[in-house]
C-alpha cells in the first residue's frame, strides 16, 4: 500500500486513487482532479459523466499552454475567458 504523508481526518469520508502504466496524459489527470476534488462521489461521477457526453468540459487552470478555449468552459470560469 503506499504510504501517503497526510492522513485524513475522517477516513470514512475520504477516498485514495492511485494508477500506475495508465494510457493517459498526466496534465489532464491533474486537471480532471483539480476539478472534482471537494466534490461528493455522486456529484463527481455526473460530472465525468457529462464530460464523455460532451454536456461540459474539464477547464485547464494550470497547464493553459496551447489548450482550446470552448465555450463549456466558462461554465467553470475558465482562464482565457
């Protein structure tokens, strides 16, 4: 298991993802959980859905180089906008 340097306070509220050799870019990784952090699993889970049905996008905050602007992002106040 790894070891993680913060332990939650409530663990029962929390959860740990982890992946390893996965075929996806680490920006966008990033930007997919800075999105969906503080948010509930339910919530969270029709958020990824409505993203893959194209209702809305994951807005870049951090790594904006070279990205498109949609007009879905500025739902989220997207940089850019």
């Amino acid at each position: 298991m790894v070891r993680y340097s913060v332990e939650p306070d409530v663990p029962e509220k929390t959860s740990k993802s982890r992946g390893s050799h996965l075929r996806v870019h680490f920006k966008h990784c990033r930007e997919i959980a800075h999105q969906t952090n503080g948010m509930n699993s339910e919530k969270a889970l029709k958020f990824c859905d409505d993203v893959l049905a194209f209702r809305t996008t994951v807005s870049f905050v951090k790594y904006t180089g070279g990205i498109g602007h949609t007009a879905q992002a500025k739902q989220h106040k997207a940089p850019g906008n």
